[in-house]
C-alpha cells in the first residue's frame, strides 16, 4: 500500500466541521477532533468543530456559523460528519432527509462546498441534488457512494480533497487531480460530488 500523499496548502484555509455524537454534553475527543487537529498541524487547515447530539443542536451550530462567527467567509467548507442511511441522516434515533437538511440550511450556504463524511452514502438524483444547491445556495455537495461507519474517510481521501480545493478552487479541476492521485480509493468508496 502506498503512502498516503497529503499536499500542503500555502496559506491558513478553514473548515467548519459538523458531528453528531450520542451526548454532545459530554466533553470527549473523537476520532474526527484528532484528525483535525493533525490537519493543523500537518495541512495548515484550520477547523472550528462542534459536536451535536440533536437536529435542533444542528440547526443551532450553523446559525452560530453565521450570526456569531465574524470568520464565516473564511469557511469555504462546511464538513458534516453525521451516520444516516441513503439520503438520510441519523440524529438522536430520528431520519431527517435530504430535502430537510436542505430546508434546515436554507439561503444558508452560499457558496459554500457541504461535504459529507462517509459515514453515509450520498446518492443523489439530479433532481435532489439541484434541489439541496438551490435551496442553500451551496457550490457544491460531496460524498461517497461506499459507507463504513466504523471507520471514517478523513483519514484518508477527505484530507487530500481539502487540501487540493484550497490550492485550486475549480471543482472540476479539483476531482480531476483528486482521481489522478488517488484514483483507486476514489474508486473504492465511490467518491461523489455534484455541482
């Protein structure tokens, strides 16, 4: 197996990052806030990161992204780290789909690239897709195909699509050099991204 190739961005880019947990009142550090905490350190990429527990608790954090973080322009990707099933997600034993995700982020987006962790599929139709963009006013939403909720994809391929999007903000160009470095794990978890 090679090594992973994770390229440096130049300058301080940013993320914000979105989990569900089981008990977002308990202080815990979870696999994601290691993983981001390495990006920092090895990627220049910062994050701000909440945990959630209910979709109230989600609508809250990004309403805290808008209203009271004076960085949100710096945001450009919103990283949701959420279990679900197809076009579902799962919070606190509730599915909440795609459209009221959609709903729940409305005009809220703007321009902005929602990219989902692969602890979900995201396989969406062309018409759900254009539906989520429009209605939150994203750039873009990703995923993939292939869910392993036991083990998740920002080990891996989300810290190499990361970095590539903050060196080159063209999406096409972005998926294209993504394939071309990390074709097989692309094509193993089916990686995802409608615009």
């Amino acid at each position: 197996m090679s090594k992973l190739e994770i390229p440096i961005t130049e300058v301080e880019n940013f993320i914000y990052c979105l989990e569900v947990v089981p008990d977002a009142t308990v202080d815990q550090t979870t696999e994601i806030v290691i993983i981001l905490e390495d990006m920092v350190a090895q990627q220049n990429i910062t994050s701000i990161y909440k945990a959630c527990d209910t979709v109230e608790g989600l609508e809250d954090s990004i309403n805290h992204l808008l209203y009271d973080d004076h960085n949100f322009k710096d945001y450009e990707i919103i990283y949701l780290v959420l279990p679900g099933e197809a076009n579902t997600i799962l919070i606190n034993g509730y599915y909440y789909s795609i459209q009221e995700i959609a709903e729940l982020f409305e005009g809220k987006m703007d321009g902005k690239v929602i990219h989902f962790a692969n602890k979900k599929v995201l396989d969406l139709t062309d018409e759900e897709s254009q539906y989520f963009l429009d209605v939150t006013g994203a750039r873009a939403i990703s995923g993939y195909g292939v869910p392993s909720p036991q083990s998740t994809s920002t080990y891996t391929i989300d810290r190499v699509f990361f970095s590539l999007f903050y060196e080159n903000d063209d999406l096409k160009e972005v998926v294209e050099r993504l394939f071309y470095k990390q074709y097989q794990l692309c094509k193993l978890m089916d990686f995802r991204l409608y615009y």
